[in-house]
C-alpha cells in the first residue's frame, strides 16, 4: 500500500505564553540579529541547542521573525513617499492589486475613511516620484483623489524595541 499525499500544513501554532528567558531571547536578538548561538544562550541561561531549538519553534509558530533593514540611499534610491488614495469601491480590488504589482510599491494595504488604499512608495528622486504619479497611478481604475507625503526625515525603523519584561500592547500577560 502506498501513502496518499501529504496534507496539506495547517496553521502555524499558536506561540503560547513567553518566558522570561524568551523575552531575553527577543532583547538580543533586536540588538543583533545576528547573534552568535553562544551570545544567545548566556543571555538566556539556556544551553546553545536549546538556543537553537526554542528558535526554531517561535519561527515555525510565528512569532519570531526576521527582517532586513538596509540603507535604501546606497542602492539609489532616495525618496520615499506615503501615498493615500480614494477610489471607488467598485475598483478598490483591482486599483490595490494593480498598484502592489508597482515596483515602486513596497507595501499596499486597503482601509477605511475617505481615503481607502494606502501604499508606501520608494522611488529614485523626485522626478521619478512625480512621473509614477501621473503616469502609472494616474492610470489605476477608479481613482477619484489622491494625497501623497514625502518622508523627511527617519526616525524610528521597522518595530519596537522594547526592554524585557516590557507589556506588548495588545497582548495580556
């Protein structure tokens, strides 16, 4: 007899309430995340495979992750610009998927108010900013308005850094 295929992975698990050994975990590994296993496990008190293995299991669950921040500027690329539109509902499907397929556009998102598709855009300089907009956003179905503001200065990166022991909003202990 032969096995039938494989079924398909279910939903991660749900990462269940974290030690204080794992929120020491996450502080070092914000600090860098790179981290060396042996680093890990002093900061913890855990052995290096245990290091290694509770990582292992917070990635798979979901609740350990890794991101890249990098310096957009060396790879030429020097504007960045919130971009809020206000398109039909009828079109807002189409216009938030026409608009995430932009290379221009590192994230999309529909919402809610008078204005309902946002979009995080990166161009090269502000001329390539204002021919983006009047050419490929200008051409999205259903757009009745838009508002666009330029990042002027970068204050804080992609999440919080918080100390441990710190609450996570949203989140009961």
């Amino acid at each position: 007899m032969t096995p039938g295929p494989a079924a398909p992975p279910g939903p991660p698990a749900a990462p269940g309430p974290l030690s204080d050994a794992d929120r020491r975990l996450f502080d070092a590994l914000a600090r860098d995340g790179r981290a060396p296993l042996a680093e890990l496990a002093a900061a913890t008190g855990w052995s290096p495979t245990t290091v290694r293995r509770r990582c292992a299991e917070l990635r798979a669950n979901g609740a350990l992750y890794y991101d890249v921040d990098y310096d957009l500027a060396r790879f030429g690329y020097g504007v960045m610009v919130a971009l809020w539109l206000s398109v039909e509902p009828a079109h807002l499907a189409a216009a938030g998927e026409a608009m995430a397929a932009h290379p221009e556009v590192g994230y999309a998102c529909a919402t809610t108010g008078p204005n309902n598709l946002f979009a995080s855009v990166l161009c090269r300089n502000v001329g390539a900013v204002y021919t983006y907009l009047t050419t490929r956003v200008a051409t999205l179905p259903g757009v009745r308005s838009m508002e666009s503001a330029p990042r002027i200065r970068h204050i804080k990166g992609p999440g919080p850094l918080l100390p441990v022991g710190h609450a996570v909003p949203g989140r009961r202990r």
